[in-house]
C-alpha cells in the first residue's frame, strides 16, 4: 500500500501556552494518507519559514536566530554581501546548477552552484570572466521586499522561476537570460508560494488565509502563455472566482504544498492548522492537523510502498557540521583543494557493469580488469611493429610508382608538343604557297 506523508516545522510564541509535549516539538512527520495521523516528533526548535530542507535520509533545519547547517563535508562558502538587506528565501532548480536568493531589498540574485562550490575561482584581472564568488545576474523588477521564490519542475534551459512580493506582485522569470515571462497584479501582497506539479497554474497564500489560483492558460494563446510575446508585455489581474476564502476568519498562511496526485493543496497557517484544498473544485475542503503552533514550512514526502522501487547505491553515514575553510574566501582567485577535504560514503551494494556485447571479446573481458594482461600488451605490440613495417614498404612502392607515371606523362608531353611545332609549320608553308 502506498503511503504520503509530510513534514512541517514551527516557530515559538512570545508567549508560550501550556501544551503536550508532542506540541512544543519543533518538526513533525505526519502520515498524510492512507491513515491522516503524527507518525513522529524531533527535538524542539523554532525554525523561521523558509529555513527547512529535507532530503531523502537528513532533515536540515537553519534554527531561529542561530544559524545551523549540516552538509555532507562540512564545507562552508562564504561570498561577498550581494543584497542590501536580510535574505528572506532561497531556491535551487531542478539541475542543481543554479540558485536564486531573494531579498528585501527587493532584487533576486541568480547564482551558479557550480561556481560556488568550485575550488578554482576565476581570476579577476580576467574581465570576461564574472568576479569570484559573485551573482551571474540580478532580477530587478520588483519594488518591495522578497517573500518567496519557487522554480518550475523542467530541468531544461526553457525552465523558469517565479517570485511573489510584497508589492503585491507575482513575476515569472526566464532566469536563464533574466528577462521577464509575466507579471500577475495581486489584490494583496503573496506570503508563499507552490507550483501545479505540471507547471500549469501557480498558487499564492495570503495574510487573511485565503488562496489564490494563478491560472497560466485563463486567457487563449497558439503557444504557451509564458512565451506568446502577446501576453508577455501586458500585467494580468486574477478574477476574484479564482481567491479561495475559509468559511471564517483565518490566520495568514505561512507555506503551501500540493499532495502527489496533485488533487490537493495544503496550507500551513500562524494559527497551527493545516487546511486542505480540493483544486478540482476550488475551494476549502477541511482541516487536516493541529499543533497549536506557528507552522512555518510544509514539505510532501515522495510516496513510499512502490513495488521494485529503486533504492541509492550508497549512504552517507556522518552527518558533519559546517567548517568555515579560509582558503577558499573571495580574496584568493585560485585556491587548491583543501588537504582536509574529504567525502566518506559507503556503497549499498555492488556497482552495476555494462552489458557484455553481442560478441564478446579477449578485450571486452580486459577492460573490467585492473590491468590488461601481459601477453595481449606483446601481441599488441607486435601487431603495431608490423603494420609499421608495412605502411613504410606499401609507401616506398606507391612512391616508386608514382615517379614511373610522372615520367610517362612527361614524355606523352614532350611528343604532343613536338607535333604541336610542325603542325603549325606545316600551316605556315601552304599559307605562303597559296599566296605564290
């Protein structure tokens, strides 16, 4: 049977209210169907939104005014202050090569992941080159601060990203060349936000709790909206059918995320509730958890249950934290890679070989080995010391034909041209006897 679930974290109130143990924890799993119930609580902490990522065996979670990161290695990259003001949310595309971090200072930066974490920086007497460390280029459209940034699910270069601000605004970007795909005018100013699995529609939460529907094909286009130069240029305005409201009076939602089969949207609220969404019909549905405090993110968990489903070929089994390395700041263009760098994993099971072709040959069978062996490298050998000897004698014989023929067509040449000479003496005569 199949199982979905999610995992929310939560922030603490000024004023904390007594509540069960499993209330005051910070993140929670919570077993989304087939039977809606807490599976299981980690320890207490307060987690800003936007400040939770989880992966398939760690979650990560950046604690309220504290600042923990766990990577792998335990490598820090530090880069020169890019944004004027505090960074309020952060998003990585689906190829894992790029990065966008938003701002209040109203500009997204976009940069390369590949770049950040390359031991070898470009150097900055190069002007073709971007400086060390620094931003490939910067969305600028917006005129009030950041509050979440999402990408779409295509891991080509026709991918896009969408940004929601608090001047009530939502633009889609082509972040690849940082041009502008559309720009949607809100009635109020979009806290979060979560995208149709399909990249169809994009949906917002509001301070008031409501939802509101940005439907990318509302309006008739011959090719996809996003790219249809018609509707590029002109702001769109949402109908107010598409704003899904409660029944009574809710508090902002903080984060959203759409269930796998993509027939529900979950709200995370200030309140502690979670609310769930019929897309279909578009509107409220009901209430799914209660944990009394503010939840500030909501990630779906892939489902499990799959038959036959593929599992990793290998396991990290520390967790370190992160280690700041000051050789590898912004003021060294070059820098080696560190002599205490390392990566430990260990393989789950037996690396896959290549299929063995349909004839199968001493080579093939060589080349899974260490090392080829001693007697095919002398045959080989041999091998090239005879074709060597005869590309010289096949060269030496054409060679010598070649020079037989050139002598041939010499002496053709020298025959055609001494009958050319008493030809033309011979015309010479009759034309001075005919004269006579």
């Amino acid at each position: 049977m199949l199982t979905e679930s999610f995992i929310i974290s939560t922030r603490s109130l000024e004023k904390r209210t007594n509540a069960t143990t499993a209330k005051d924890l910070g993140i929670h799993v919570y077993e989304y169907q087939p039977n809606p119930s807490l599976k299981s609580s980690f320890k207490k902490s307060s987690v800003q939104p936007n400040c939770l990522a989880v992966n398939a065996t760690h979650i990560f979670a950046a604690q309220a005014d504290k600042s923990v990161i766990h990577l792998a290695t335990g490598r820090q990259i530090s880069t020169p202050q890019a944004h004027l003001q505090p960074v309020t949310c952060l998003a990585v595309d689906p190829t894992l090569n790029f990065l966008i971090s938003g701002s209040l200072d109203s500009n997204l930066h976009v940069w390369s992941i590949v770049s950040l974490l390359s031991f070898s920086q470009p150097s900055q007497d190069d002007a073709s080159q971007p400086r060390p460390l620094s931003p490939l280029r910067t969305l600028t459209n917006h005129r009030a601060g950041i509050n979440a940034v999402i990408f779409g699910h295509s891991a080509s270069k026709a991918n896009f990203a969408i940004s929601a601000a608090k001047d009530n605004t939502c633009i889609v970007w082509d972040y690849t060349y940082g041009t502008v795909l559309h720009t949607f005018l809100l009635s109020d100013s979009p806290i979060c936000l979560a995208l149709d699995p399909a990249d169809r529609a994009t949906y917002a939460g509001y301070e008031d709790g409501s939802i509101q529907l940005l439907d990318w094909y509302k309006r008739p286009s011959q090719i996809h909206p996003l790219y249809d130069p018609n509707q590029q240029f002109t702001p769109t305005q949402p109908p107010t059918t598409d704003r899904w409201r409660l029944h009574e009076h809710s508090s902002p939602a903080l984060c959203l995320q759409i269930s796998y089969d993509s027939t529900a949207l979950l709200s995370g609220h200030e309140s502690g509730k979670i609310h769930r969404w019929n897309i279909a019909k578009g509107k409220y549905s009901d209430q799914v958890a209660d944990v009394t405090l503010p939840i500030t993110n909501l990630h779906m968990l892939p489902p499990t249950g799959f038959p036959n489903a593929p599992t990793p070929n290998f396991k990290l089994h520390n967790v370190v934290k992160p280690r700041y390395e000051s050789s590898l700041d912004s003021s060294r263009s070059n820098s080696v890679i560190p002599s205490n760098y390392s990566f430990t994993a260990q393989f789950t099971s037996t690396l896959p070989l290549p299929d063995p072709p349909a004839h199968y040959s001493e080579l093939d069978d060589a080349l899974t080995h260490p090392s080829f062996p001693t007697s095919m490298l002398d045959r080989g050998l041999a091998e090239l010391t005879t074709l060597n000897d005869l590309n010289t004698r096949a060269s030496s014989d054409e060679y010598n034909n070649l020079m037989q023929a050139n002598d041939s067509l010499k002496t053709q040449l020298d025959d055609a041209l001494c009958r050319q000479r008493e030809a033309i003496v011979n015309v010479l005569k009759l034309e001075e006897g005919s004269s006579d």
